[in-house]
C-alpha cells in the first residue's frame, strides 16, 4: 500500500485563497469579486495587493454573477467568492443565463459546501450544489479535496476558457496530496491500487476514502482509490478500467446522493459495465448545526462508513 | 436641429420587420418591441460608437445590452440593419435551427449580441461589469442598457442601481422603457412602480425624463443629456415614456400586444400603415 503522510492539516479555502493572490500577481485578466466574505474566502491578501481589480459587491449575490458575466466582456477572468450555497441555490437563474448559457468565462469559487461548515446549520450547508451546478450545459464542476489540491485546481481554471464551479471548504483536513503539484481538470487520480474494490471519492471524503482502504488492508481487503476532483467532466475512462478490474464500487462524497459523483459514476457504469455500487452520500436529507467531526459521523461521511459500504458491496458482486 | 428624417425612415420599416417576423411564427412580442424602436433607432445610428463586425470585447466601442430580451424582434431589426447580420434573417426568427432565438442569445454567435437574456432583471448587473472592466482598459466608451419598467419589480436590479451608484460607475447609461404595461395589466395595477425618478435619484443616479420617447428628436436630445451626465461619478438613467404598439393603431394603448402575434389581416393593416421604405427583408 502506498502510505500517504498529512503534512499539517490546512482548510481548503486558503488553498483557494492562496492560489488566488499567486494569479494576482502572475494574471493581470484576473479580477475577482467576493459578496461580503472576504475573510471567510481568504480573498483578503488578493484584495489588499489588487484593490483595482477586487469588487467587494456587498451581500448582493445575483449583481455579483451578472457583474462577472459582463466583466469577461473586455478580456477580464472573473472569480466570485462566496458561500456555496449562495454561489448556486441563490443565484442558479443568474449563473444559468448570464453564464453558462452566455458562455462566459467566469470561475464560480465556493467555499463552506457541504455539512463540514458545522455549527451554521442547513441554511448554509448546502448538499445539492454538485447537483446543481453539473446540471448546466458547458459548466466545469470540480470539488478538491485537501490545500494543496485547491491551490493548484485554482491556478489550472484560470487557464481553462470557459464557466467554471470550484467547490472547497472551511474545515482543516488533512494536506496529502503533492505540493506544487500539476492539476488536470477531467483526469482522474489514482491513489491506491487494489483488486477487491474501488472507492471513487471527491473533496474531503478522499482522505476518508485513504483511511478506509487501510482499514480494509488490515482485513485482507485490497481497495482501489480514485480521487475524482472534476465531476464533470467525469473521467470515464479511469472509473471503468478500474471498475473492469475489481468489479464493485463506493462513491463517497459529502453532498446528496440525489445528483452527486454516486450518480454520475452509476450512469457510467450502467452505460458501460453494470456494476454493484454502494454510496457514501446524505440521504436526501438537509443538514443541521453540530462540529463538522460530528456532522460526519452522524451522516455517514467518514472512513468507518466507506469501510462497511466497501464489503457490503463486496457481498453483492 | 439635426435632420432626423432617415431615422424616422429607418423606424417605419423596423416596425413593418417586426410585425413581419411575429406574423410568420404566430408568436413573439411586437408591443413592447414597436414602443422601444424610435429608441434603438436613434442609439443605434445616431449615438453609439459600434462596429458591426462585431468582436464580443467591444474595446473602444460603445456597448449595448437589452435586459428585456422579450423585445428581440426590434433589436434584430435594428441590428441586421446596422449591418450585424443580413436582413433577410429576420425570416429565421423564432424558427428551428435560427440564430434569432424567441429570446437573444450569444450562444447561436449572432453578431451583436454580448449576453443572452430573456429571464428578467438581469442585465444591468452585466452592464455595470462590462463598464468596470472599460475603466480597467482605459476605455473612455459608454454602455447602455435597456429595461422594461415591468422589469424593475425584479429585485437584482436594485442590488446592481446600488451598486453602481455606490462604485462611481459613471459609464453607464441605463433606459427603462417606461410604458406602463406589463403581462397581466397596467404596472399600477400589477405592482405600482411608484415614483420611478425619487427611486433612482435616492439611489444615487441622474435621471433624464423624455416624456416623448416615441420621438426621434426628443429621444435623441434625451440620449444626448444623458450622455452629458456621465462622467461625473453618478449611473445615469434615462425614463424613456413610451407607448406599446407605437406605429400601428389598434396595438397601441393596451397590453394586449404584449406577446400576441398579428393575424393576416391585421398584419395587412399593420403594414399599410407603415409604409416600405428601406425594403422589406
């Protein structure tokens, strides 16, 4: 088994933070607008070091998304910062009209998704966002799962032509994946190789995911792991290979199984090689306030979980 | 006073276009559409700095966004007649495999058009975008949008007049196509819009009013004030009172011709009324 190291637990919203002051200096199109959570964001430095081309738009989500639109208009790349649930529930008319149907290249960046933003409770623990936001023609929906991850997916949309929605969050999670490391937006990555198994995990559920196939080796069960960063476009071709292999499934990720990577990986499988498939998802469900560890445990989005889903699927092949 | 006569010319065959291109498919917005010609005519030709073949940029050209995409038949016709496009595409509109969708699109590539719109409320806050990014380019060029004033029940467009007259987005120059009309009745029966002039000016803008925005001379003098107002750390807004249906007498006055199309004879009408001049598509 290849063993992963955390090297300092770090939120994947600075990694966006981070990522965004390194295109301020290195991107002169890059312009960026936050709705009134700079700090949550981690927007500030790119603000202080680019006041000209920072818009502070004020809690006022929908201007921000028509303002991104029409600032690609003139050669500029637009990224917005705000919560994900106000970066697609709340705006999905703006985003679907101004953006994605107008093909404009603006980058959606979204922190807090999912339950592990914690004690704000389900008004702003959006689960449905992947759902959303995959559901638009042409739009890009990438979910990463440690600091490093989001800081490089932030420099790499930068160069992509076209919408996109960047998916992060506020917790510290483990950092495991390379520093500085090159992000393919659309190419899956393959943790751990195995022969019993695959797990295909996004965002924080991927070093849960690492953490279950240890607990697996332990028993004797070999379990594949594929980080799957970009929900669409979906790597097919890696999921299938893998599936070819070990011949059963579990999707885990920290959003509603109703139009999340479970569904997506089961229309491909369906499609191309029929497959048992467990999912580590909510189940339709909202969220509600308690620590994101608590959240987690409740909810079945952690290791212990994808172990159990992992060898019930087993059974099932 | 500047002659105006092939404005007024070029406005008698957008309206005859755009009953034309309703009738063929039995369907789109001829009310609003004839109420807002005189305005487009004149920004159009006599007003904006634009270049018809069209790059999306626009850099160093005036820019215009329609918000109320529900009038795409008389921003068609305005634009196949500045050059955008051919003329006789007008025929496609509305049709399978059209560029000229029910409602404006880039994403068929029509020449002319920056954003897609339709669903209401949206347009002023991509306008004040493209004009941040003039200043950012040290372009010295105006944007222009178009609303309905049904429209200004939308409440994004409030977020974006705050914003604008918060940010010195001087630049800018939006219309509300003030006829008093919307779906279900008169705007003061649907959702009484109040006092549009205290609303804007509270929020920040200057105002224009042009009492007469069905014609080209006092719409062109509007547009010209407006213009003379910018530059000064205020959004400027022009109230461009209009009549629905202008041009064609049994549409006027009503929000009847909202979205209804014109059967044969009342097309006949339509047209007799408004005679060819610069030759029907």
């Amino acid at each position: 088994m290849k063993i992963y190291k955390n090297t300092g637990s770090k939120d994947t919203r600075s990694g966006f933070g981070d990522g965004l002051t390194e295109l301020g200096q290195k991107n002169e199109n890059v312009v960026a607008l936050c709705a009134d959570l700079t700090g949550s964001l981690k927007m500030n430095a790119f603000a202080n070091n680019n006041p000209e081309r920072f818009f502070q738009v004020g809690i006022a989500e929908a201007n921000m998304m028509g303002m991104a639109a029409g600032m690609t208009i003139g050669g500029k790349i637009p990224f917005t910062g705000t919560f994900a649930n106000f970066s697609t529930g709340r705006v999905y008319d703006q985003i679907r009209q101004s953006i994605a149907y107008s093909d404009k290249n603006v980058k959606i960046c979204a922190s807090h998704s999912g339950l592990t933003l914690g004690e704000d409770g389900a008004t702003h623990q959006i689960l449905e966002d992947i759902g959303l936001m995959k559901m638009l023609p042409g739009m890009t929906v990438i979910n990463t799962c440690d600091y490093n991850q989001t800081k490089a997916a932030t420099l790499a949309i930068a160069d992509h032509h076209g919408p996109v929605y960047l998916r992060f969050g506020r917790p510290k999670v483990a950092n495991f994946t390379p520093e500085n490391g090159e992000f393919k937006i659309g190419k899956a990555v393959l943790l751990q190789e195995g022969t019993d198994v695959t797990i295909i995990a996004t965002g924080h559920l991927v070093w849960e995911a690492l953490e279950a196939a240890k607990t697996l080796n332990e028993k004797g069960i070999s379990a594949e792991v594929i980080n799957i960063h970009t929900i669409k476009p979906l790597d097919e071709e890696a999921i299938i290979k893998s599936v070819k292999k070990t011949g059963c499934v579990v999707t885990a990720e920290e959003h509603n199984f109703l139009g999340g990577l479970g569904e997506s990986v089961a229309r491909t499988l369906s499609l191309n090689h029929p497959t048992p498939q467990e999912f580590v998802a909510t189940n339709d469900t909202f969220g509600e306030s308690g620590t994101p560890a608590q959240l987690l445990e409740k909810y079945g989005l952690n290791a212990e979980n994808i172990a159990l889903k992992a060898e019930a699927v087993i059974k099932r092949k | 006073m500047a002659d105006t006569q092939h404005l007024k010319d070029l406005v008698t065959q957008v309206r005859r276009d755009i009953v034309r291109q309703v009738h063929a498919v039995s369907s789109g917005h001829p009310g609003g559409s004839l109420g807002c010609t005189e305005f487009l005519v004149t920004l159009y030709n006599e007003v904006m700095d634009h270049d018809p073949s069209f790059n999306m940029d626009g850099v160093n050209e005036d820019l215009f966004f329609l918000s109320n995409g529900h009038i795409s038949p008389v921003f068609y016709s305005v634009l196949a007649r500045s050059g955008y496009f051919p003329v006789e595409e007008l025929g496609t509109f509305r049709k399978l495999n059209s560029r000229l969708q029910g409602h404006p699109t880039t994403h068929e590539d029509l020449p002319g058009v920056r954003i897609a719109s339709g669903s209401l409320g949206q347009g002023m806050s991509v306008a004040i975008g493209a004009a941040a990014v003039k200043k950012l380019n040290g372009d010295t060029k105006t944007v222009f949008t178009l609303h309905g004033d049904g429209e200004l029940q939308e409440g994004q467009i409030w977020e974006a007049a705050m914003y604008a007259a918060a940010n010195d987005v001087d630049n800018l120059i939006s219309t509300i196509d003030v006829n008093g009309q919307q779906i279900d009745g008169s705007t003061d029966q649907v959702l009484a819009l109040g006092d549009l002039r205290g609303k804007f000016e509270a929020f920040g803008w200057r105002v224009v009013t042009v009492t007469k925005g069905n014609d080209v001379d006092a719409v062109l003098a509007g547009i010209k004030e407006a213009l003379t107002l910018t530059g000064k750390k205020q959004p400027v807004c022009i109230l461009l009172h209009t009549e629905m249906g202008n041009g064609i007498d049994f549409m006027m006055g009503s929000h009847a011709w909202h979205g209804i199309a014109p059967n044969d004879e009342q097309l006949a009408e339509a047209l007799r009324q408004n005679p060819e001049t610069l030759g029907d598509y």
